[in-house]
C-alpha cells in the first residue's frame, strides 16, 4: 500500500530520534542516503523523516554563522528541505513556511562572494521558495511577506541567478492577479525595464521565454495606474524594438505565438500608438501586424470547428485584441493610408471574419451550444467581440453571415450582460474577490447601433425582444454614470452631516465614463428604432417605459461637462419619443414639465454671442465646444424635433415662453451681424420660433416685443416675418 512505511525508512527514523546532539543527528544523516533508496520513499516515509529530523535542527543548519564551513551546513539543510518541498503537506508545513525568510535571505544575496562557488545553495532556496508557490497555502504566506517586491528588486538589481527571480514572481502574480503590485507604479517600471531590456538584447531561446514572462506581467498590472505613469520610461520603446525585430525576421510558429501574445498584451496597456514608433515610416509596423495577425486568425479559424480553435484560443484571442484595437484607431482616420493600404487591409480582415464566422455558425448550429464550459463561453465571447467591432466598422461585407448568427450574437451577449450585472448587484453587498464577468453586450452596441438601420437586421433584433435587454442594460449603466453616494445610516447623519462628499476614485471614475459612452450608444439605436419603427414605438410597452425612465431621470442629472453628450442624446431621444407618443401625454403630468425644461437648457446653451470675441457673432458656447463633433447633428435634430412637438403638444410651447427662451433667441439674433449667421442655424430658429407662433397666440407679442422685426430683416427671415407682420 502507498501509505506503508518501508522498514529503512523505520530504522533511519530510529536513528534520527535518538540522536543525542546536532553532531550525532548529522552523522546520522549520511547514514540515512546510505540506507533509503528513492523508491523506499513515499509521502508517508518523507513524513517520518521530515518528523524525525525536526526543522528546529535543519534551522539551526541553515542559520549557523559560528562554525566552520557554514555553507556546507546549508547546502545540507537547503538539500534536506528541497527534497521535502515535494510533498504538499511537508511544503506547506509551519515550520517549512516560518523557513521562507531564510530562503529569501539566501536568494537575495546570492552576488555576494560567499556564494560563488556555492551554486547549489542558491539553486535549493529558489527550488524550495517554488515548490511553496505551488500550493494555495505557501503562496499566501508568501504574499504576506511581499515575496514579488522582494523578488522583483532582486531582478532588478542583481545580475546572477536571477531567472529563478523571474519566475517565482510569474507564479505568484499569475494567481493574485492586479492586487500582486502596490500602490506605487515605481517596482513595476523598474522591473519592465530590466526584463524589457534583457528581452530586446537577447537573441537566444530565452528571449522568447521571456515573451511569455512579460505578458505575464502586462496581464496581470494595474493597467489604468501603470498607462497613467508610462510617460518617459524607456521600457516601452525596448519591447517595440525587440517585437519588431522578431516579427520582421523569418520565424516559425515557436517564436511567433509568443510574440503575437506579447504585442496584445502591451497593446491592451500602451495603446496601438505603440506601434507607431518609427518616426521615418510609422504605419509600416502596424501594417505588418495587423496583416499577421488577420493572417493568423485565417489559419486558425479555415475549416476548423469551434472546439479545434478552442486548442490555440490563447493566441487567437491575442490576435482578436490586436485586429479591435487596429480597427478602432483606423475608424478615427489618423493614420494617413493609400489606397494600396486600404485594400490590402480590407482582404487581409475579410479573409479573417470570414473564417471567424464560418466558426461561429458551426457553433451556433451545435446541440451543445447551450451547455458551453466556463472557458468555451469566454472564447464563444471574444469571438462575438471581435466580430462587433469588425461589424461597427463594415456592415456590408459577409451581411448574409452576420444576420443569420444574430440570434446566437444577442443570446451570448445577453447572458455575459446579466451574469456581469448580477455580479455587480451582488458584490455590493457581499463582497468578494472573484473578477466580475465580462459585458459582452456593451461591446456589441455600437454595431448594434448599425445592424439595426437594415431592415432585414432590424426584423431579427425586434424578434427576439432585444429592445427589454438594451432598455435594462440602460437603467443599469445610468445607475454607474449618475452616481449617488451611499445613504448614511440615521444613527450617524447629525454627526456626518458637514463631511465632504467622499471623492471617487481612479476606478470608479474610469467606470463612469464608460457607462456614460454605453448609455449614447443606447440611445442612437433607440432613436434609430423610434424613426424606423414608429408605429411599433407608438404601442410599445418597452418604449412607454423608456420614454417614462427618461421624464423621471434626464431632470436630476449633474450639470457638469462630462454629461454634456449623454445629457444632449437622453434629451433628444426623449422628444423622438415625445413625439410618437403625444396621444398618451397630460398635462398635468409634473415629470414632462421637468423633463421639457432641461431639454430647453440643452438646447438654448449651446449659442451665444457673449463669449465671443467679435460681439455680433454667433458661436458654439465654450462649454459645447469640446463636444461639438459630437453633439453638433444632435442639436438639429432636437431643434427639429422640438419644432414638431409644438405643432402636436400646442400647450408645450408655453415652456419656451415661460423660461424666456424665445424672447433669449430674438435677443441674441438681434445682436449678429448681417450676413453671418448660418443658414442651418437661421433655419433652425426660424422654424422653431414659427411653429411656436403658430401654436400659442401670446408668443407673436413677445417676440415683437423683443425686436423681432429687426430679426425678420436682418436675417431675412421670410417665413416668420408673415407669420409675425404679414406680407
């Protein structure tokens, strides 16, 4: 049986036990490799003799200084332990963990002349801190005693045996993750910046073992700290001139995966403007690694099924980051491409969505698609990511593919956004240290925003009810981009009362505007729908629900300049609703009156004449100004839309009068110059200020009143002037 205990093992224990002094127990000790041999010692005899030694005796061993010798003493102790290390119960012992301060010791000053011919010493102590690292319970231990800060200046600083170094901190970031580094990015970009050097100086094997080192470590940094403090460290510009010396040079598949890892790792932290390094020709090395990257995803997905890629789905998922990120920075037209560029570029990518949907369709029709394992469905869902940001690009090519996956698409997305939601809802009150799943919906939307404007798309996503999850993953990202503190328990709110507001962190800020871009997106495939879709719009309990959220909601949102694009697209898309839905409107509903009144806010401040420099020119307001790209057709749209409202709603028209926006138009047109004001705007107003003419008979006097004539004249505004004075 394993658990039997050899008679040597026994009489070696024996031995051991009855040991009088330390001179006699290390005696006894080469007694014991005289008489064990390898295949005597099982888990249960290792136990026996690890017991019978007793590690006070090994630590005296390992910490005797007064003795002749001492490193031999060591050697002995450290052999002892190492071979113990084996066993998880031996490696996880009290006394082995209370070691680990020696074995650092030992570790840390291995340069030191003592241990120049002792290369077995340091060798043990690594071997020993490893084997601790592969259980739970040592990598804890080792937590506690800040092993990767202490490893991590080891590498740094010294130039012997410091692969083992390297490494040990692999293992342990690998499982701790992001909460392996502190709080201060210095450790990290020293680190980078030695193993990015070795890693561009190497030329050996090891430089590609050092590949999958460092995306380790990219993977596992507190991305938003680190991308925040990278300004001026070299260690960025080492691994830019090391990946392109590998991917421009003829490789195999060995040298190139870990590489293709690599690139997405630092992309993911420094942005694809990291590929940009060469100042004679920048585009040449993005170029390059997109097309190796599409190429690869072609080889890697051609013919295969689901489950065949699933066997490279580390480097496939790498290649997926890299042709997203090249495809999202293509999209802000910064990179200057020819012609020759765009087209090469175009067959590269669609050779390789051609063979990502060929994998998702066999997926998709397989009886087992329901029942994916963890991994499968995280894969199932880069796969749909990759694809979203292929289809926020270019909705024509393989459409017929696309349009038949939607229903699988909107199903994987669905759930990763329920399941991300829950977790979110939960940790708040139970917290826990389990990465939140990740939100593929929230990716999708902005290809969402462009499927649903062909009709045959548009068909499938009303079909399958996707209007209830956009509406919930709405509320659900307004409750992170409209933040309210935590309410104060009764006991302590006299006590509270005078504290400032807590400030919100990197993090939470980082989360806050990201729902704050999901919520615009939201709304331009709702107010896609609401123009394509009116009659549906008009009796649809989801939109009636819509429309209600925003009513209650748009009115309590901070006035600030980072709500400014989602203020403007809730406000308009409230009024494109308002619109279809003017048969179920009162007028005695009080959340329409507040919701009206900032809708009004939105669009009268986004003109002025006072913070111009010339003081008869219109302009932008400096507080749209950032955001005029943004919100410009916005604007339009809502100025049209308000228009048309009036005509509908008449008794809406007393809010413009009320809050003094008609009579602040003709005031502010009065002041602009002859012939400068824009026609789009001119008409803007124009048809805003006749509808109200039309629909309340106390505007004509206000307007009058206000020097419309002049208005009338100077702007040639044809049609208000016989509204307002006749022919």
């Amino acid at each position: 049986m394993s658990d039997q205990i050899s008679d040597p093992i026994r009489k070696c224990s024996i031995i051991l036990k009855n040991a009088k002094s330390d001179t006699e127990k290390f005696a006894a000790l080469f007694m014991v490799t005289k008489l064990i041999k390898g295949k005597d010692c099982n888990e249960a005899g290792k136990r026996l003799l690890f017991d019978s030694i007793g590690l006070d005796f090994v630590r005296r061993l390992l910490t005797s200084k007064d003795v002749p010798d001492a490193s031999a003493y060591q050697s002995v102790a450290l052999s002892i332990l190492s071979c113990f290390c084996e066993d998880e119960q031996l490696a996880t012992h009290k006394d082995m963990l209370d070691s680990i301060p020696v074995f650092l010791g030992i570790v840390s000053t291995c340069d030191d002349e003592e241990y120049d011919d002792n290369l077995i010493v340091i060798n043990e102590a690594y071997h020993c801190l490893q084997s601790i690292a592969t259980h739970e319970k040592g990598r804890q231990a080792l937590r506690e005693l800040d092993v990767v800060r202490k490893m991590a200046q080891v590498y740094t600083e010294q130039s012997f045996q410091i692969d083992e170094a390297l490494t040990l901190i692999v293992t342990l970031v690998s499982h701790f993750g992001p909460s392996s580094w502190g709080e201060d990015p210095k450790l990290f970009h020293a680190l980078m910046q030695r193993v990015s050097l070795d890693f561009e100086t190497d030329h050996a094997e090891r430089k590609f073992e050092l590949a999958e080192m460092i995306a380790v470590l990219l993977s596992t940094c507190r991305r938003e700290l680190i991308s925040s403090t990278v300004e001026g460290e070299i260690w960025p510009e080492c691994l830019y001139k090391g990946v392109s010396d590998v991917l421009t040079s003829k490789i195999g598949k060995a040298q190139r995966d870990p590489t293709l890892k690599l690139t997405a790792n630092v992309l993911e932290i420094l942005g694809i403007e990291w590929t940009l390094h060469d100042s004679e020709n920048p585009k040449k090395f993005f170029l390059l690694l997109l097309q190796l990257a599409a190429i690869e995803v072609r080889m890697q997905t051609d013919n295969k099924s689901f489950n065949q890629v699933m066997g490279q789905a580390d480097l496939v998922t790498a290649c997926f980051i890299i042709l997203e990120l090249s495809m999202n920075y293509m999209s802000t037209d910064q990179l200057d491409l020819d012609q020759k560029d765009k087209q090469q570029v175009y067959t590269g990518l669609k050779g390789a969505f051609t063979g990502v949907l060929s994998v998702l369709t066999k997926l998709s029709n397989d009886t087992r698609k329901d029942k994916l394992q963890p991994k499968e469905k995280a894969f199932a869902c880069a796969i749909i990511r990759v694809v979203s940001a292929w289809l926020s690009q270019e909705t024509s090519a393989l459409k017929g593919q696309v349009f038949k996956l939607l229903p699988f698409i909107f199903k994987l997305a669905n759930e990763s956004f329920y399941a991300s939601r829950d977790h979110r809802i939960k940790a708040k009150t139970e917290p826990t240290a389990e990465q939140a799943p990740a939100d593929v919906l929230r990716v999708t939307l902005p290809a969402i925003c462009h499927i649903v404007v062909e009709e045959d798309a548009r068909k499938i996503f009303l079909k399958e009810k996707e209007e209830q999850v956009l509406y919930d993953c709405l509320v659900f990202h307004w409750s992170i981009a409209h933040y309210k503190k935590p309410p104060i328990p009764r006991a302590e709110r006299l006590k509270r009362m005078n504290e400032p507001d807590p400030e919100l962190t990197t993090f939470q800020m980082d989360e806050m505007k990201d729902s704050r871009t999901a919520i615009i997106s939201l709304c331009n495939i709702f107010m896609n729908i609401t123009v394509l879709e009116p009659k549906l719009v008009e009796e649809s309990t989801v939109f009636a629900q819509l429309i209600r959220f925003i009513f209650d909601n748009l009115p309590e949102l901070k006035d600030t300049p980072d709500n400014l694009v989602m203020h403007g697209h809730l406000a308009v898309l409230g009024l494109l609703l308002l619109k279809q839905q003017c048969s179920n409107v009162k007028k005695n509903d009080f959340s329409i009156c507040r919701y009206i009144q900032a809708t009004i806010r939105f669009l009268w401040d986004a003109y002025n004449i006072d913070e111009s420099n010339d003081p008869q020119a219109l302009v932008v307001s400096l507080a749209y100004k950032e955001y005029w790209f943004e919100i410009m057709e916005l604007w339009f749209l809502g100025m049209q839309t308000m228009s048309g409202i009036i005509k509908l709603i008449p008794w809406i028209s007393e809010f413009a009068i009320e809050s003094g926006w008609a009579e602040g138009i003709i005031e502010t047109l009065r002041k602009v110059k002859i012939g400068t004001l824009p026609p789009n705007v001119k008409l803007a107003y124009e048809d805003f200020l006749s509808q109200l003419v039309d629909a309340n008979s106390s505007v004509a006097a206000v307007l009058k009143k206000a020097d419309a004539l002049k208005v009338c004249r100077n702007h040639r505004m044809m049609e208000l002037g016989k509204k307002l004075f006749g022919d």
